[in-house]
C-alpha cells in the first residue's frame, strides 16, 4: 500500500468520524424517546463503521509489520 493509498484511507477514517460526532451532536438534547429505533439504526451504523475502521487500521499497521520482517 502506497502513501497516497494510506492517506486516502485516514482521511476516509476521520471524515466518518467527524461525521458520526455531528450526528450526535444535533441528537445530544433530544429528549422526547419517540425516535428509539432512527437512534437504534444510527447506534447500530456507527458500531458497523467504528470496526471497520479498526480492521482497516489493523491491517494497515499488521502488514506494515510483516513488510520490516516483524512479527506479531
């Protein structure tokens, strides 16, 4: 994986991120529990995209261990 391929990734990463905290910022003073199941769908959205997050910076770190001949 090349650099422009690593940073195109982290970008990715942080603009779902900072997109993830505007959607619950606008949710932090809803207090009426009428919407439970939008709030379930996007609850269960962001656990989706967090771990996939995660497995694509694993990976990313794992192989650049495995390319300096080092293992886990």
């Amino acid at each position: 994986m090349d650099i422009g391929e690593k940073a195109a990734k982290e970008y990715n990463i942080e603009t779902m991120l900072s997109e993830m905290y505007e959607i619950w910022k606008e949710k932090q003073n809803v207090f009426i529990i009428k919407g439970y199941n939008e709030i379930q769908a996007i609850v269960d959205e962001h656990i989706v995209n967090t771990h996939n997050a995660v497995l694509t910076l694993s990976k990313a770190i794992s192989g650049r261990y495995h390319q300096n001949g080092i293992s886990n």
